[in-house]
C-alpha cells in the first residue's frame, strides 16, 4: 500500500502489509503452514542467500504470513521495517542483540514489567552485557547514568504493572544527546494509544501476546525499527556499520539505508538466535489487530471507570492509573498517550499482603493469571508471583510492593467488573 500513510488507524489496523493471495484471491491472510520455498533457479538461490535479492528462504528467517504482520505492525508504529519473534523477551534480546557486545551496558528504567526486570538485571550478564537501572523521573540521573560504553536507552510508554507514563521526548533527547538509541517498551500502551517513534525513540519493542492479540491466545514478540538512526555516525555499532563477515564483507548500514536494522534482525538476528515466531501465531495475532482500536477504546473507558471507583473504595489505599486527575502521570498521559492511559493498573489494599491474597482468591469474574492485555479482566499478585524473584526494594521501584495488586481492565461490562471488585473487597476486609 504505497499511499498507506493517508489512511486512518482503523483502516491500517485491517489493511497495511495484506493483499489478496497472489495465488487464489484469498482476501484473509493465508497461514503459509511451509518451512520452505522452491527456488525458481541455481542462480536465484544464491542470489537470495548473497542478500542481493529479497524472498523466501526457509521460515526461521521469513514466512509470507509472519511478513504481513510484520508490516501491518510497522506501518501503525510509523516505522519502515519490524521483525517478529517469538516472545515479547526474545524482542528485547533481539534489539538489543546488533547494538551490544562484552562490556557494554543498557541504561533501563526501573519501571518495568517484572520479567524484564530479571532479564537485564541477571540473564543478559551471560553475554557480558550489563543494565544501569535509574529512575526515569530523574532525567538528569538518566543523562547521568550513560557513559562511554552505554549502547541504548530502555524504558516503557505506560510502565507495567503501576501504569506510569514515561516522558518519552525527554528520554529521547537524552539518547539523542549521547549518539545512541532509545528503545521503549510500547506493550501497554500499543500504537493505538501511542506511538513512540513520534516521540523519538528509535526502536520499539512489543509482547505481541498482550493488547496486540488480545485474548490470550500467543506468545510473540516484535521489534519495529523508525529507520531514523544513523548507525555509521559513529563507530560505536560496528554490527550494522562495519563489514559482516557472513556476507562476504556487506555493510548493512550502507547496503540498506534506513532498512539496516530489519535486515540485520533477520539476516543475522533470526538466522543465528531463531526465535522466531511461526505462522499460526501471526495469524493469530493479524486476526487480534484487526480490532485494536476498538479494544483499546473500551479497555480506556472501563478502566477510567473502575480505578475512579476503586479510589474511592475504603478498603482500598491508592490507586496508580495515569488516567485519574490524581495520578502523578496525569499531565504526561495527556502528552504522551491522550487517546487514554489504557487498561492496565495497580490497586493498594489497606489490608495488605494478606488482603491481597484473600481478594485474588475471592474474585470469581477476574481470572488470577501471569498475563495481561486480554479481553478478559485479569489479576494479579506482583509481589508473590511475577515479582517474588525481586527484592522488597526492587518490588517497591516497580511498583509492585507487597500490598499491591496488578488489575487488567478486560472490555466487559464494567458494572459486573466492579460487582466482582466489591465483593472481593469485602471478603479481602475480614
Ligand atoms: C509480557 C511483557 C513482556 C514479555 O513478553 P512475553 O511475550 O511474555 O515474552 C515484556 N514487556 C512487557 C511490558 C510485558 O507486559
């Protein structure tokens, strides 16, 4: 769709990368159940294994269904390439992946979704690779936190599980400042609600398996490039700017121009890492963006409605949604995401850890899961499931202290959710 940028997101979220099957008209997006592609010759097979002309190999680098998501993904980002994978942590590895080597770190937020939190503060130590956690209230200590070995910026829009909004256009001046990019998080916010690229940053990451499917159906990932920045400005990204010697000496900065980092993520990211995402998870996922819009705006309007209910709750201490007048994320969501803060908070109990645990277990609407992001209501103990690998210091930074639990807004009907939230309350108080 080469005029796709004058249409609207609802369009976008059905049309962009799809066209009828070239082979039987198939208008919904065949699921290309093949691990690989007849080459039409000798010489097209090398010349699609030189890189010197694009097509299907073998699936754990491309698949026509998983290419239409891909687009589909990067035109709402307002990106020019994405490469899915096959979680929502394999993105993160895979962005990370062309920009980091032995002894270089990640300046992070310390707001983060839990699993990230251990990823970067444990896992990605096995590569030599390390992560600065500062708090992105602080831009001056982010600023501060970047040093010579520093290769990116990371952080989320709406911050899981406390629905903190970061000040995107700071963080971005500060990785523009120092030469180096800023990746965000954009999986609970999605595209509907922001679009992070339009704030700065140059990469951005999403666990396809929240808001983007919806219902709870997949793992996957995806990491969408803004094709914006210049990776030869200096020598420190020699995997997208120097020469490759998988591919005979091929520069994918020169040879791809603002395509570099998609190309990259599936020559080299997907070919020698392979986690990759399979056919019938994208189609999945191509059926749950087909309605994100619509989605979101009910995850927003439900949301709003119960955390202003909740707040006024006496057995409840606080509620963090940045889309309360109260929350101190209020004046950033306006700037940030003023579509709405979307479905995702986290609700304080004055009875505590204890509290917590009979309130999970008194709720019969809301399902009790590791997972958020589904049509479904859903909740969640941080501090004793997702979190529990964290220090009580670490749990209170993310916003998941003892005495807290993380509530996905499905798009229900609001009034049963808060009939559900009152009796769990009440059995909670006893
Ligand atoms: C779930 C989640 C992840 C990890 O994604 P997986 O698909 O579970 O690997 C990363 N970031 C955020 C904000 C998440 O909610």
């Amino acid at each position: 769709m080469s005029d796709a940028p004058t249409f609207g997101f609802d369009t976008l979220q059905i049309h962009a990368g799809a066209r009828p099957d070239p082979a039987t008209g198939a208008r919904q997006t065949p699921i290309y159940q093949t691990t690989a592609y007849v080459f039409r010759d000798a010489e097209h097979a090398a010349a699609l294994f030189n890189l010197q002309e694009v097509g299907y190999i073998y699936s754990r680098l491309t698949n026509p269904t998983v290419a239409v998501l891909q687009e589909r993904i990067a035109t709402l980002e307002g990106g020019v390439g994405a490469v899915c994978c096959s979680s929502g942590h394999a993105a993160q590895i895979m962005a990370l992946f062309p920009l980091m080597g032995p002894g270089r770190n990640v300046v992070v937020s310390t707001r983060l979704y839990g699993g990230s939190i251990t990823q970067f503060s444990q896992t990605i130590k096995r590569f030599g690779w390390s992560a600065k956690f500062v708090d992105f209230d602080d831009m001056d200590a982010v600023a501060a936190a970047v040093d010579d070995d520093t290769r990116a910026i990371f952080c989320e829009s709406i911050a899981n599980p406390g629905g903190y909004v970061t000040d995107l256009d700071a963080a971005a001046s500060v990785a523009d400042a120092a030469g180096i990019p800023l990746i965000v998080d954009n999986t609970s916010a999605t595209p509907y609600l922001c679009r992070p690229i339009d704030h700065g940053a140059t990469l951005v990451v999403h666990s396809m398996t929240k808001y983007l499917t919806g219902n709870g159906t997949v793992t996957g990932g995806v990491v969408v490039d803004s094709g914006t920045f210049d990776w030869s400005a200096s020598d420190k990204f020699p995997s997208l700017s120097a020469p490759e010697p998988a591919y005979h000496g091929l520069k994918f900065h020169e040879t791809f121009g603002a395509l570099a980092f998609t190309f990259h993520g599936i020559a080299i990211g997907l070919r020698d890492l392979g986690m990759t995402l399979n056919p019938q998870a994208a189609h999945y996922t191509l059926m749950g963006i087909e309605t994100l819009s619509l989605r979101m705006e009910r995850h927003v309007q439900n949301a709003e409605k119960i955390a202003a209910w909740l707040e006024t709750h006496p057995g409840v201490q606080a509620v963090t949604y940045a889309g309360l007048p109260s929350s101190p994320s209020h004046e950033k969501m306006t700037r940030i995401c003023p579509k709405g803060a979307g479905g995702l908070f986290t609700v304080a109990l004055k009875s505590g850890y204890e509290g917590c645990v009979k309130f999970v277990d008194a709720l019969e609407l809301f399902s009790h899961v590791a997972n958020l992001g589904d049509t479904r209501s859903l909740v969640i103990h941080s501090a004793s499931t997702t979190h529990r690998q964290l220090t009580e210091e670490q749990q209170v930074a993310a916003g998941a202290a003892p005495n807290v639990v993380r509530i996905s807004i499905g798009i229900e009907d609001a009034d049963d959710l808060i009939r559900d939230l009152d009796q769990a309350l009440a059995a909670a108080s006893v």
